[in-house]
C-alpha cells in the first residue's frame, strides 16, 4: 500500500499545485486585464480631447479661410448678369429721363420762345 498511496499523494499534490498556479495566474491576469482597461480609457478619454480641440481648430480656421477668400474672389458669371440686369434698368431709367427732361425742355422752349415773340412787357422804372 506504500506503493499505491505514493503515487496518488503525488498526483493529488501535483493537482493542488495546478490548480493553485491557475488561481494565481487567474487572479493576476485579471489585476492586468483590469489595468490595461484603465489604461486604454484614459488613452480614449486624452485622444477624444485632442479630437474635439483639432476640430474646433479647423473650424475656426475654416470660417477665417472663408472670410478672406470671399473678400478676395473675383466677380462669377452670377455676378456679371446681375450687375447687366441693373445696368440695363439704370439705361433704360436714364433714357427715360432725358426723354422727359428734352420734352420738358422743348415746352419750356416753346413757351419762352411764344413769350419773346410777344411784346415786350414794359419795365417799371426800378426793376
């Protein structure tokens, strides 16, 4: 039975020692696990940082950008037809108004020249 027993000692003390190297490891592995987690959500929590400032960076460069390129943009084909269109109404308004003016100025005309064919009214001694 010495025999017997030995061997069985041995493989029941080879056991314990198993299983207490894998409660070990377990128990380490989980403490490594739970600092690299840690670890990973202060990268994500630096990285998100550093995301929201970029973008805040490029959005402010992006509305400087604009102002100055649109102050600086020449005229497009849009703009050429709108400044047209006024021009025409400005022609066509000043045509109109030399008309009226001519026609104006040819009643006064006429209405002067009738007045000096008329006799000439006689001055007041003083005016």
């Amino acid at each position: 039975m010495a025999r017997g027993s030995r061997p069985r000692e041995i493989s029941d003390a080879v056991r314990e020692a198993v299983e207490q190297t894998l409660q070990r490891t377990l128990g380490s592995a989980e403490r490594t696990r739970d600092r690299a987690q840690g670890a990973v959500d202060e990268l994500v929590g630096i990285v998100d940082e550093f995301v929201r400032g970029a973008e805040q960076r490029i959005s402010r460069g992006r509305r400087t950008v604009s102002g100055l390129i649109g102050a600086e943009l020449p005229a497009t084909r849009d703009d050429v037809r709108k400044l047209a269109s006024a021009l025409d109404r400005i022609e066509r308004r000043l045509a109109a108004i030399e008309r009226a003016l001519k026609e104006a100025g040819k009643e006064v005309g006429a209405k002067a020249s009738a007045t000096a064919r008329r006799e000439p009214r006689q001055r007041t001694p003083g005016t």
